[in-house]
C-alpha cells in the first residue's frame, strides 16, 4: 500500500461534467457504448436440478470481493448448443436486474471462469466489453461506487420486486481513465478487498476453534479423568447437573417476564427518566443504548420488572435465546415484555450461565425439545425454568469463562480491524475512483 501511495499525482487540471468534475484526460462515455447488454435465461422451476448447465443466480452477486461467488451455484436443464451467446466468458460484466432490495438492484459482479461452462439466469443481465479501453476490475469498483449505486437504484422500477433495464444501463455514464491508471486503482482497491477477506478467514477460524472448544469445555471440563453419565451426556464425576429453576434466586420473580403490553404502552414513553431496556441492548451487549424512557411514577409500578447488576437477561423474540449479563454500571431501569430475566444464586457465574444459554447446543436442544412442534418460535418461562446445564464448581466455570471471553475479544478485535479496512476502502473509492487523487503506474 505504501508504495502505491507513494505514486500520488499532484496539480490536476479538472473538467465539469453531467456526473460531476473529473481530470482533464478522463473519459466520459456510456456503457452501451462499450459493452453489448444481454438478459439471462428463464427457465421452469422443473428445469433446476443435479444435472445441467452451472447457473449463475442474484444470490452469487454478492460477494465480498469484485467476482461472481462460486458457491453454491445450481445447474439447469437447458440445450445451449445454439446459444453460444448465453455462455459466460472471463470479463463479463454481470448486473442484478431484479431484486426483492431496492439496494440491491444493478449491483455488479465480474464473472471468473468456473472449471467448466456456465450461464447466467433471467433476474440478471450480462454486459460484455467491446472496448479494449475498459479494465474490468476498474469498472467493477466505478459500478459499485457510491454515485453511481445512486444513479441506478434511481433509475430502476419498482412494483412487487425492483427491476432495472438495458436501456438504464446503456445510458450510465460513467469515467475512463488511461488504461494503466485503471488498472492501478484496482490493484489498490484490490489489495484492501484481499485483506478484508483474510481477516473474514481469521474470524472464521477462531469462531470454529471457539465453538469446537467450548463443546469439549461444556462436557469435559478442564483436566478432568473420571467422568460420569448425566441426563445430558457425559460430565466430570466432580459436576452437577441443575435447573435453571433450581438456581435462580428463591424468592418470588427471580425468573421473570416483562411487563404484559397493557401495562406498558408506547404512549407512557418520555424523553427522559427511567431507562426501559430491550432486545437490542442484548443483542449488541450495550446498556447505554435506547431512547425509551418512563417517569419515576411510572417506575414505581414497575419496580418487580427492574433490572439490577448481575441479572441474566434473555431474548424471547426474534433472535431467541441470545443472552446477556446487566453490567454493574446500569443507568436505572426496567425491561421490556421481550425479555426475560433470571436472577441467581452465588454457585454459578453469571456469565458462564448467560454463554451456555446463548451459544451451547446442550442448552439449544433442550430449547427446541420443549417447543411447541419441536418448532423454536419463542421462550416462554415454563421452557426456561426447565433447562437443565452442567454445573462445574465455581473456580472452574470462572476459568471456562475467562477462556471463552479471551476468544470472543480476539474475534471482536478482528472484526473493529474489518471495519476499519472497510473504511479505508471506502475512502479510498471515493479519491481514486473520482480523479480527486491520482495514481501513476
């Protein structure tokens, strides 16, 4: 990266065009132009199947990277042999024609050859370049550039889905730059691309290692040689098995819903004054979060639903299951009736019980088992009181924790590393692919 930065042009002379002011020696022509647009194939549901032609669908265009994703292609059941026209090529431009997202309409990938020949379907349109002026890879990055992602979605069509036309894409001008600057952009947006991608195969791998990890710690625990059989598999003779009813707190409402609707309504909400908590504190792990406030009266009738430092709190709806531990340094509040909150007794970490029920599979099962229809749509306390966990002592579960929370920092910080190179790759689009910073071969 340093020794492209290093190329940087300085003075540029710039014109005005209809799509902004670009350098002096850059382009402005259509894409119909310099390329010859061409919708996919439709083809019946009876034609998809094991045999056929690889196809190349809406969901293969979103990839990290500029290329096509060859995942997960389907094949289809078609005779191509008088349709050489359909068959992809290496630097083919393809567009998505139809979307369910406006967002996602004519968004752009290039096509990569697979190992053997493929075609694309009818909710895509394929542009192939006709002008040696043109690098693809240069164009794929203009194609996905902010102004440009603009331009398209509003010129698109919408009534069920959003659809775009030939005629949109043939009209969309766009820049081109001299050939070796072209090719020099993309070198650079690339190399961010590839590190966005190593460090998404970082995390990944942490997370395999993480899940694999915490299976063995939840069953053989740390250093442990003799075992028994539980009523949920195997466990070190020193471990008990309890219900979460067992181990919550003895007193009335240590196991506890949120407030029924009709006892909190959107219109008692105030702008300030006792915080109410929901799922998306427990989703993101942050208490500072929300806008939805009540008075002091108000809390007054609510003060069973309050929550306190060191409750476990648990999503009920949507993303069911997730967990979290209340911080010590909560703002005064209560929770919404999409949480559920447990309160426990001092033999059990709070955190190792809130990663067993949020991330194990034992706990997961367990969840599914006591659902209605075996169907997991939601918790409800009778389900919750019931789930059975593997209880180390004390000294043990605070080690398994200090493990697993080690490993959920390293994806964490990954993951702020990730953001960050988005944003550079953001910033960087915006400079190079306008001419407001030059690049020299």
């Amino acid at each position: 990266m340093a020794e492209q930065v290093s190329s940087l042009k300085t003075g540029i002379k710039y014109k005005d065009t209809p799509i902004g002011r670009i350098p002096v020696d850059w382009e402005l022509v259509k894409l119909g132009t310099v390329s010859n647009l061409k919708n996919g194939i439709n083809f019946k549901k009876e034609q998809k199947g094991d045999a056929g032609i690889l196809t190349v669908d809406v969901l293969n265009m979103y990839s990290i990277d500029i290329f096509v994703d060859p995942t997960n292609l389907y094949r289809v059941n078609i005779d191509l042999d008088s349709k050489e026209e359909y068959i992809l090529k290496r630097g083919d431009i393809l567009f998505v024609r139809s979307s369910l997202k406006k967002e996602g309409v004519g968004w752009a990938s290039l096509f990569k050859p697979f190992n053997e020949p493929a075609t694309f379907c009818g909710f895509i349109i394929r542009g192939r370049l006709i002008s040696t002026k043109i690098v693809p890879e240069f164009l794929i990055y203009f194609l996905r550039s902010y102004g440009v992602r603009e331009r398209l979605i509003s010129g698109a069509g919408q009534v069920a889905i959003t659809n775009i036309s030939q005629e949109t894409l043939q009209d969309l001008e766009i820049v081109v730059p001299p050939s070796p600057e072209q090719k020099k952009i993309a070198e650079i947006l690339t190399t961010v691309d590839e590190a966005i991608q190593k460090t998404d195969q970082i995390i990944e791998k942490i997370k395999d290692v993480k899940k694999g990890l915490m299976q063995k710690l939840l069953t053989r625990g740390i250093g442990h040689k003799k075992f028994k059989k539980s009523e949920i598999g195997e466990i070190p003779e020193e471990w008990q098995i309890e219900k979460i009813a067992d181990i919550a707190k003895g007193n009335k409402g240590s196991i506890k819903i949120g407030p029924f609707g009709s006892q909190l309504k959107k219109s008692e909400m105030v702008d300030s004054g006792i915080r109410v908590y929901g799922q998306e504190n427990v989703y993101r792990k942050n208490f500072i979060l929300g806008e939805y406030f009540i008075t002091h009266e108000k809390f007054k009738k609510l003060k069973t639903v309050e929550l306190l430092p060191g409750d476990v709190v648990i999503t009920m709806m949507g993303t069911i299951g997730d967990c979290a531990v209340v911080p010590e340094d909560i703002q005064k509040g209560i929770m919404d009736s999409h949480l559920m909150r447990i309160q426990i007794k001092g033999i059990i970490n709070p955190y190792y019980l809130a990663r067993l029920i949020r991330e194990s599979l034992l706990v997961k099962k367990q969840i599914i088992g006591m659902s209605q229809g075996g169907i997991m749509s939601g918790l409800n306390l009778s389900i919750v009181k019931e789930i059975k966990i593997p209880v180390p002592p004390m000294e043990e579960q605070d080690e398994i924790e200090k493990i697993m929370a080690g490993l959920d920092i390293k994806i964490k910080n990954e993951q702020t590393y990730r953001s960050e190179l988005k944003e550079i790759k953001k910033g960087l689009m915006q400079v190079l692919l306008t001419g407001k910073i030059r690049v020299s071969a």
